[in-house]
C-alpha cells in the first residue's frame, strides 16, 4: 500500500506542475480529495490493511496529502499575473454606494406623518386628468383664466362627451371631488399628495413640482377646525413657535377663502428681509364652495368642509435650517447637493 500512495503522489505532483490554469487545479482537487477521489479511497483502504501497518500508512497518507495541498496552492498564486485565468472567491468585492431617500420624498412622508396622527388618510388621484374634475367641478367656468392653455397643459387626444379635455393637472383639488364621490357619505378626512403641471419656469416655479390637498367634510365643520388644522401642521412641520393667520383671499371653490401666512422663523414674526413683515405665505385654503359639495354629491344643507392646498416644495423651502435660494435646484443631478440631505 506504500508503493500505491507514493505512485498517487508521483501522479499528482506531474498533473498540478503541469497545469495550466486555476479550473485544471481545481479538477485536480477533485480527483485526489473528492467524494470518489484517490487519495480518499486510500483513507477508505486502511481498514484493511495489516492492524500494525494502519498507523504508519495513515501517517503517511497525510504526509501526502499535505504536500499536494501545498503544492495546488503554490501553483494557483502562479496564476495571479494573469487576472483572466486566476479569480480568489475568497476577496470581499467593493461595495457599491448607498444612497437615500430625496429631499422631497422625506418631505412627503412627513407630511403623511403629520397629517396621518390626526386621522387623515392619505389618497392618490390621476395625474393626467379630466377638464371637469380638474376646472368645472370645482366652480370654474369656462373662459376662467387657469383654463387657458397658457396656464395649462392640454393633452393631444379626443375629448370626453361628459367630462371634456384631458389635461395634466394643475393641482391636487382635483382629488376633492373624485373623493367625495368614492367616499359617498362623510365624514371625510383626506390628504391627496401628487404630482402637478403648469406651464412656469423660474427660480420659485418649475413646470412639475409637488402639491399635497387637505380635504375634511363633516356636520358642523367650521373655519375655527381649518385654524386649528393648520396651526397643529405649522408647529408640527416647521415649530412649536410658530404660527399661522388667515388673510381674505378668492378661490373658485372655497367660499370664504383664505391665503395662509406662517409666522417667519427667522426674526420669530418681527419683521426681517426675508419675510418682510413677519409672515411668510404658505398657500390657499377656506370652506369648500356649496357647488364643489354638489358636484360630489353631497348636500350643503346637512355637511360642510374645509380645504387646504399648498406646495410641498414650497413648505420645504420654508423649514428652518434649509437655505436653498432656487427652487430649481431640488430637482439637479448634481450630488453636491444632493447628498447634503
């Protein structure tokens, strides 16, 4: 049996010198400590041998084996200046770069957040819709200004017998209809975040940009739960310092409406070069308009509601801490910026 494992040596030893790259090492492994390998079988053998030999062919047995190990591996680090025919599995490969969340995406889940404590519920309405939830719904007649194709973009294709144009929305109130007619019954509390289309450019406007729309209809519903509503968002959001007012506005479907102010967290409402005055706008909002709650089906007379809708870029723009001086920026390939947040 000596004779045999030294021939499988002698073998083995020809076979690894001779080897021409990492896979005919490996094969060789196999052969020689595979399952069915040579050296393997010789293991299985020494039971059979003479009780006084065993130790001395087990001994020698590992004496070989170590040497065709070594030798395997010596000759696999003779493969490293050609990197096609060497690969060592065993290398931590370079992990790739982990990025985040954009800032306008953190932003819109934490208006979700903020919003979600107080029972509204969040809602997703077409981007690309129809003129009469986006303009006739909500009490805006034909020949109305924000219906003009400078002001909206009209989507190429054949118009609807009951609902007209297909535009890209302008804004989220869209939503406010279309709701009140899944819903069918209030109360309502809904908060509609999406993307809308106008036709602006410029350092605090650009052609897409991100509104989210707060609606709530229920009886007995009344200006002082819109203050209370936006007064809990602007400590929520910006500060437990700051405030909102109301200022008389008009909107075609709130009636009274209103423009929302947030106290400027920069003089603290004292008046600086920033806010000029002490306020800062923050967006529109007011009673939803009796023909709105007639469009969803729903009866002035029993039911009213409040709604909101402003800018998420534009409250982002707000937050204490963030200096970014064209809104235009938000949306830049540039990673110096980007990864600031």
């Amino acid at each position: 049996m000596q004779e045999e494992i030294l021939s499988i040596k002698n073998q083995a030893m020809a076979q690894i010198m001779s080897s021409k790259d990492a896979a005919e090492l490996e094969q060789i492994r196999i052969d020689y400590f595979g399952r069915s390998g040579k050296l393997t079988n010789l293991i299985k053998k020494i039971k059979e041998a003479p009780e006084d030999q065993r130790k001395q062919i087990g001994l020698t047995i590992n004496e070989v084996k170590k040497s065709i190990e070594e030798l395997i591996s010596n000759q696999k680090n003779s493969f490293k200046e050609s990197v096609r025919e060497w690969f060592d599995p065993t290398v931590p490969g370079i992990k790739p770069a982990i990025g985040h969340v954009h800032l306008v995406t953190q932003t819109i889940e934490e208006i979700s957040r903020i919003f979600g404590r107080i029972g509204f519920e969040r809602a997703r309405y077409p981007e690309v819709e129809w003129d009469w939830f986006a303009f006739e719904a909500l009490n805006m007649p034909k020949g109305h200004p924000a219906r003009d194709e400078w002001e909206t973009f009209f989507v190429d294709a054949p118009e609807n017998s009951r609902f007209g144009k297909m535009v890209l929305t302008p804004h989220t109130s869209n939503g406010q209809v279309r709701e009140m007619l899944k819903v069918k019954t209030p109360p309502i509390r809904m908060i509609n975040i999406a993307k809308c289309y106008r036709r602006q450019l410029d350092i605090s406007h650009i052609p897409m940009f991100h509104q989210f729309e707060g609606l709530v209809i229920d009886k007995g519903i009344s200006i002082v739960n819109l203050k209370g509503t936006l007064d809990y968002f602007a400590k929520s959001f910006f500060g437990a310092e700051r405030k909102t007012r109301l200022r008389p506005y008009h909107f075609q479907f709130t009636e009274p409406s209103f423009e929302i102010d947030v106290s400027c967290g920069v003089c603290g409402g004292k008046g600086c070069k920033v806010c000029k005055g002490g306020w800062l706008e923050l967006g529109g909002a007011g009673m939803v308009h009796p023909n709105v709650l007639k469009a969803g089906n729903i009866d002035s007379k029993k039911y009213s509601g409040f709604a909101f809708g402003w800018g998420v870029e534009r409250v982002l723009m707000m937050k204490d801490g963030i200096n970014i001086p064209d809104l235009r920026m938000i949306y830049s390939t540039d990673l110096r910026f980007l990864t600031q947040f």
